[in-house]
C-alpha cells in the first residue's frame, strides 16, 4: 500500500485524548514507551466539550482518580462543573506531560504486514501499537422518526443542546429520561419553558443512600467488592449499553423524581413511537414505565451496597429514605400535536452507539464492540480503552480508566516484537 502525504513511524499511537486517551499516554510515559496520542477536536475536553453549558459530572469529584493525578481540591463531595472538567483534563495533560496532537481526525485504521496504519488528514502513521481511546459517545443515536416530524420544528440532540436560549421560542418536547434528559427537562423548567418529556425506561437512584453519596457506594463496591466477594457483573453483553441510573449532580445533587417534575408542571408520556408532520404518538403505558424506574434501585444497586455492608463489616446509616408514595400516574395522553401545543422544539435526548466504522479490522462483534480481553483486542497490536464495561462497571470512567490502561500498557511492553513499522 502505497502512503499519500506525510509518513509519521511512532511505537504506539493513541487515538482519542479524552480521559481514557490520557490515562493510557500516563502509563506509556512511565513505562518509557515512544507514542503520540491524537484528538480530533482543537483543544483538550474530549466528549465533555459536548456537555451544555451548566453540566455538572453526577458522580462525585472524589471519584475523579486519574492515575498520576487524583483529586485533591477543596471540594471533593461537589460535583465539578463542564468548564472545570475540561481544566481538569487540560491539567492532567499539562502534569503528566502528554505528546497530544489536535486536529487529527483518523478516518481509517487497516494493518499491513508490518503493522497498523492510521490515516488522518493527508498524514500517514504507521504504529506497532494503536490504543483506540475514543470513549463511549461518539456518534448520537437519533429515531428515525426524527424524520417524520415537520421541517417547521427545530430538533437537536443533546448533543448539540447547550443552554434554553439556543432553542427556539415555545414549549419544548424532550425526548428520552436518560441522565441528559432530565437534566435538560430540569433545566429547561427552571427556565421558564413549558416541558413534555417522553419517558424512558432508566432506573432512578437516590443521590444518597445510608449516609452516603451514590458515588461512594459505587465506587467502595468497585474497588474494594471483590476483597470480601461482593462484584458488580455484568449480566450479558448487551447490558454493557445499558443506561446509568437517572440522578443529577446539579445544585449541589439531588435525587430525580419524574412523579414530583409532573407536579411540577413537566407533562409526562410514555415512549415516542412514531410521528407524522406535527403529530407525535407515545406508548401507553407511562404508569408502568414509572413503576419500573422507580423499583430498579432497590432490586438491583441495594442488594450490591447492601451485600458489601454486611460482608465488610459497615456499620453504615439507617435507610432513611421517605417510603414509596402511592400517587396516580400523572395524567397523560398517547397522542401530541405539537403546533397545537406551542411546542417550537425537540431535545433527543436518546443517547448514543458506537461508531468504530473507521476501523478496517475484522476485530468487532455484532454490536459493534471490539472483540477483547481487558482491552486486548484479537488483531496483535490492537488495544481498547475507555468502552462501557470493558473489564468493570469502572471502565468509562474517571475512577476505572486507570487500571484498565495499566493492564494494556503492560501488554504492550511485553510484547517482544521488534518496532520496526
């Protein structure tokens, strides 16, 4: 094959210089390994860049573990806002002297005989070693009944979503009550709008259960469950896309409760199944959507935190939570006219997929994900960081990158084929 453009040789490439990206050049830099970490964007941030304006992590900025930088400010029970997340990694990057290169976006990655080959805006790199670091929210999953709706409406999705202003005037259906949608309906609320939120199938969590924070519970089961016989697994491969419970780290954090938003005067509706110009149809079962999301944490998360305090001995806090209410259902409809309603714009808030389209190896499964072991992938060479359930409930984020890109840096310098790419 021949090269077009400038030929760069480099022992390992890393592609993606978010936090999973930086935690990865971390270990190559203390293991002396030669590599260069690319980003695609212009500056350091990663996804978070793709975060609204007043986001704020969910989890704890005690669970921002970093190897090499973990943290140590004036707040660790806060919950760190998106310009300061970006800072953060900026930092990080400064402190553990990462070679980063912006703007340079891989669009193909094959293998050769003498190893991978990574193309990017008319340069060629040529590595022993490719770290694909491109975290878990690459490409928005968008229903293709967003093209059903009338071009008169504005759609986004949360993706692109970053203050109430961008939207246009009137009433605001939101789409999807994953983390991002009730956030966005939250904030959309506070501001004035009148809000319609189709509602998903994501468990809600209480931000604090026993005394403690959500995020402490997680990560005490994370790193220290399997000390005592207590493990978060995952119960099969198609979970690893599975939603994160619905909770807020807005306003100092607080627990989300869809019941008390309908009070509020958010309109609620089951799942948005089709649409046709102005009109949209929901499935008619709200009340049971609402049950689900309401049970899940005591049937899945407190049975683990509850296993853990009685297997490491925690003489943890009473349960204090306020009983389950038995309120109705709110009031509902399957049906929605949007014109009719005032409604000027559409938030899909429905998450994303993979999109490792660019990568020429036959190295993935049927949903797409890299065929591994901790990150080791089947072609020689090839690693992974940084995915949903890699090798932990850990693996995407602040707390677990680090171990996971230890474990591949080790591959790597054990490999004993001679770096002549």
């Amino acid at each position: 094959m021949m090269d077009s453009g400038a030929v760069e040789r480099i022992d390992t490439l890393v592609i993606g210089g978010g936090q999973a990206g930086l935690a990865t050049s971390h270990h190559l830099t203390e293991a002396g390994v030669d590599h260069l970490v690319v980003d695609r964007r212009d500056r350091l941030g990663g996804g978070w860049l793709d975060r609204w304006d007043e986001f704020c992590l969910v989890l704890p900025n005690f669970t921002l573990l970093l190897p090499g930088m973990p943290y140590d400010g004036d707040d660790p029970d806060g919950f760190m806002a998106r310009d300061d997340v970006v800072k953060h990694l900026s930092q990080y990057a400064s402190v553990i002297g990462a070679p980063v290169r912006f703007g340079t976006n891989v669009t193909r990655l094959a293998a050769t005989d003498e190893g991978l080959v990574a193309h990017a805006d008319g340069t060629t790199f040529r590595a022993r070693n490719v770290v694909l670091a491109t975290g878990p929210y690459p490409r928005p999953k968008i229903p293709a009944a967003a093209g059903k709706i009338s071009g008169d409406i504005q759609q986004l999705h949360s993706n692109d979503y970053r203050r109430p202003g961008q939207l246009a005037d009137g009433a605001v259906l939101v789409v999807g009550s994953g983390q991002s949608g009730v956030q966005i309906a939250e904030e959309l609320h506070r501001a004035g709008r009148e809000v319609h939120l189709a509602v998903s199938k994501v468990p809600a969590a209480p931000r604090r259960y026993r005394g403690r924070d959500l995020g402490w519970w997680l990560l005490k089961v994370y790193r220290h469950g399997p000390e005592v016989g207590v493990e978060m697994k995952l119960p099969s491969p198609a979970a690893r896309f599975a939603p994160n419970p619905i909770v807020s780290g807005q306003g100092g954090g607080h627990s989300i409760d869809l019941r008390r938003l309908a009070r509020e005067g958010i309109r609620l509706y089951g799942r948005l199944e089709s649409a046709d110009g102005t009109t949209v149809r929901f499935s008619d079962d709200l009340a049971d959507r609402l049950v689900f999301i309401e049970t899940q944490f005591d049937k899945t998360q407190r049975r683990l935190f509850e296993a853990y305090i009685a297997a490491a001995g925690i003489d943890a806090a009473t349960d204090d939570r306020p009983p389950p209410g038995d309120s109705p259902a709110p009031a509902t409809s399957t049906e929605l006219d949007l014109a009719a309603a005032g409604i000027g714009s559409v938030v899909w808030a429905t998450g994303y997929r993979l999109d490792f389209g660019w990568v020429d190896l036959p190295v993935f499964d049927e949903w797409g994900y890299p065929q591994h072991t901790r990150g080791v992938t089947t072609h020689p060479g090839l690693y992974a960081v940084g995915l949903p359930w890699l090798h932990s409930a850990g693996s995407s984020v602040f707390a677990g990158v680090g171990p996971d890109a230890a474990h591949v840096v080790k591959h790597i310098v054990d490999r004993q084929e001679p770096c002549d790419a």
